[in-house]
C-alpha cells in the first residue's frame, strides 16, 4: 500500500501565466509541473493549445480487445478494485490511441460497494443492490457505517498512484458518480428509464431524501478526493441520470448535494468537469454547483451550449457515439463540425456525446484522435 501524501500547506500552480495557491501533495504532477502544461489541463483552464485535446469517455472498455483479454475471469467490481489491473485497464487506451488523458478505470457503485453497500454488476444488466434503501431507517444504517476511511480507499489510491507514475505528461483524470445518480440507483435498486421511485421518495419524503443525498455527496467527495490526493489532475463528475429531472426538481433536489460533493476538491487546484444526458435544460445549473468545464451530450450543438452558458465556459464533447459506425467520411465531416462549433466556446476537449460503444472498431477511434490532432485549435 502507498504511503499517505504528504501536503505543503500552499503551494503555486502556474497554468498559461496563471498562479493560484493550491494544496496539493508535493510529488503532484500538477504542482511538479509533469500536466500542468499539457493541452487537456490548458483547455480545461479556457485556453486554446496548439494541439486540440481529445480523449474518449469509457474509452477504457469493452471495445478494446486488450481490455477483454486483462478482464477475463474476472468481475468489474473486482477489476476496479485490484489496482494492477485497473491502472492497466486505464493506460491501455493512451498506448494504443494517443489521446491526450487518461481516465481512472472505476464505476460509480465502486464508492457504494467501499462504504459496504450490497451492490454488484450483473452482465447485460448493470448495478443491482441486494435491497434497495428507500426509508429513513434504511438512510440511517448507511449514515450510521460512517464515511470512507484512507484505508477503506486504498484500492483507488493506490491504482491512481501506480497509473500515474507511468502516465509522465499524460493527465489523469478522476471519476465519480453524482449524488443525485447514486442516490437514483439505490433508491431503485437497479438501473431504471423513468426513476420513477427516486423522483417519488424526493417529494414524499424530502427529510429522507435530503439525508440520502447529503450521504452520497459525502461518499462521492471523498472518492474524488482521495483520486486527486493520489496524483489526479482533474475529476469529472457524471451525473448520468440528471436529464430526467426538471430544471426546478434539479436545482431543488439534486444540486444542493452535488455543491457539497464538490466541496471536497474546492481549493485544490484541479478542474472539475460535469457530465450528464439529455441536460440541455440543466448546463448552467450543473455549471453552477461548482464545475469548471460542461461536458456537453451530443444531443445539444456546442455552439448552442456555449450561447446557453454565457460564452465563458469551456466545454467537452460532443460526437455522436452512433456515428462511430458510420463510414468514415460521415463520421469524418461530423467531427469536423463538432470542432468548428466548439471554437465559439473560450475552451474545448473533444470527446464523445456519453461512452464508446463496445462494438465501436478501436482503429476508428484512433484515426479520430489523428483527426482532431490534425485540425489544431
């Protein structure tokens, strides 16, 4: 096990001129200058690099031949807490794609199944708990196990540290589940399209609710944390099943919580990237609780999302996942104009609109990466 960081009381990050006093662990390749110049963290800042950044959103995945080799035998949860092997899993697209970051190979039940929720990945189906936690008294008994522990973290900790130690110039970014998404999954107990019981127990019982949610925020903000005290240069939240909440329901029930996970990573000097689905109505409220950069789905043109947030906020995103399947001159003019339209925003890291598909041929991936390579910025 890696030894705890060790912390300068302050320290000042340079980015394109830009100092900030920050706490990070002293050998942090933010601080030891290994990421701070690189494209994504530039862009991230508003910045526009000579090299456009891209990387991909579970790009570390089933379409990678080499990934379903290293996962054999063995279950997702299991991969992502075995360090070797989720460094492995992470580093394996940066090998064979070039993309300009990494992305720590994880799920959002992982901090669910740390904090000794019931919770697995069933094939073809997704996270199920062993019983959902839909009354006060089930709240209570997570509240009461207590909050994740250094040594309840260690598995992610120390695969951060082993990834980035090899990685050198290439940022690492961090991942977690938003309170709002984790909060859905166990109230449902399984995935589900409407969230009918989650969007239920928020107005039936709104005490409830609101201690769920504050457990989740917690629960998140410590994962988060614990990946940047380890040598991330900069998290992404997902909020995967925001988009099925009213602008109202989101700013009343759901921000609220994810504020307070970001609180953990506040004054850390990392960039925080928010991310969910059919969320047009919700980018300057999910901009709002804290994120740096708006991870942008291919439903909403970039140029528009950037006129909707104000012309003063980076973006990422935003090709259409389905189109990776097309032939290449489709695909080939599509990310052209997701590139062009992404100039009026004052940064941008391409990716996807949500995840690689696993039936996606990873040599398109690649020449995507030379494309937008390719188209400079």
């Amino acid at each position: 096990m890696t030894s705890a960081p060790q912390h300068v009381d302050s320290t000042s990050l340079n980015i394109d001129g830009h100092n900030c006093a920050v706490i990070l662990p002293q050998s942090h390749p933010l601080v030891d200058g290994r990421t701070s110049g690189s494209p994504v963290v530039r862009a991230f800042s508003g910045h526009r690099p000579e090299r456009l950044p891209v990387w991909f959103m579970r790009q570390a995945g089933r379409s990678l031949p080499e990934y379903r080799a290293a996962r054999e035998g063995t279950g997702m949860l299991e991969a992502c807490l075995r360090p070797e092997l989720a460094s492995e899993i992470t580093l394996q697209p940066v090998r064979r794609h070039g993309v300009d970051a990494a992305i720590f190979f994880s799920d959002i039940v992982v901090p669910l199944r740390l904090a000794g929720v019931d919770v697995d990945i069933e094939p073809g189906v997704g996270p199920v708990l062993g019983a959902p936690v839909r009354t006060a008294d089930d709240v209570a008994r997570l509240v009461e196990a207590g909050p994740l522990t250094p040594e309840l973290l260690a598995p992610i900790t120390d695969g951060v540290a082993l990834t980035v130690a090899e990685l050198g110039t290439t940022p690492l970014l961090g991942f977690a589940g938003a309170p709002f998404t984790l909060a859905a999954y166990l109230v449902e107990g399984r995935p589900s399209r409407d969230h009918l019981a989650a969007r239920t127990l928020m107005h039936a019982d709104p005490k409830t609710w609101r201690a769920l949610t504050e457990w989740t925020a917690d629960v998140t903000g410590a994962f988060l944390r614990a990946q940047v005290d380890a040598g991330a240069s900069a998290v992404q939240l997902f909020d995967s099943w925001a988009g099925s909440l009213s602008r109202a329901d989101y700013v009343r029930h759901a921000a609220p919580a994810s504020a307070r996970a970001l609180t953990h990573v506040t004054g850390m000097g990392v960039t925080v990237v928010h991310f969910g689905t059919g969320t047009e109505h919700l980018l300057t409220a999910m901009r709002d609780v804290g994120a740096d950069v708006v991870g942008v789905d291919h439903r909403t043109p970039l140029d528009e999302a950037n006129r909707l947030l104000g012309g003063r906020t980076p973006l990422q995103g935003n090709i259409d996942p389905a189109l990776l399947a097309a032939p290449w001159p489709v695909l080939e003019a599509h990310v052209r104009d997701v590139v062009e339209r992404g100039r009026a925003a004052p940064g941008h890291v391409v990716n996807l609109g949500h995840g690689v598909p696993p039936t996606t041929d990873p040599a398109v991936l690649t020449r995507v990466v030379e494309l937008v390579h390719g188209l400079g910025a």
